[in-house]
C-alpha cells in the first residue's frame, strides 16, 4: 500500500505566497529523498480542484506524516494536508 498526500490551500491564501515559498518547499523535498524519505511522487494539479491543489505519493504513512510535519507550505499556513492509504494496481 502507497500513501497519498493531498494539499489543498488554506482558505484565503494569494498564490503569490505560494510562489514565493515554493523555493523553500522545492529544498525540502529534493532533501527530504535525498535522505531516504519514500517520496515516489508529487506536484500540483494542472486542473483546479476543490478537494486538493497538489499531491504526493509516498511507499510508508510514516513518511508521509514525517514529510507533512517539515514542509514549509504545511508550517507556514499555506496548505492543508490530508493522508489517504492507496491501495494502487500497478502495471509495470
């Protein structure tokens, strides 16, 4: 089983200060695979969606929760986080 990070933005939040954090949120996620965190997956829909901007997928909810608790668009107010266990069919 995979876990699925959904972010939506907070309500009231300009994209301007998304884009501006998004420098620091780019840091952290190179950092956090670079140390072994089982981030498979993430980016932001290219179709506007109320249950969520962006998402990530990740092997553990360990690391999902590990990699919710650093992230600047999550610390700073920006997005608010949501885990859903996946249950995927791959056909690799």
């Amino acid at each position: 089983m995979e876990f699925v990070v959904m972010y939506s933005l907070s309500e009231g939040i300009d994209g301007s200060r998304v884009l501006e954090t998004y420098p620091r949120h780019e840091a952290y996620f190179e950092a956090f695979r670079a140390g072994g965190g089982g981030l498979l997956a993430l980016g932001p829909f290219q179709t506007m969606d109320p249950a969520g901007a962006s998402m990530g997928i990740f092997t553990s909810r360990e690391d999902a929760e590990r990699f919710i608790a650093g992230d600047p668009f999550v610390l700073e107010g920006l997005a608010v986080p949501r885990i859903l266990g996946w249950d995927c069919v791959r056909f690799d």
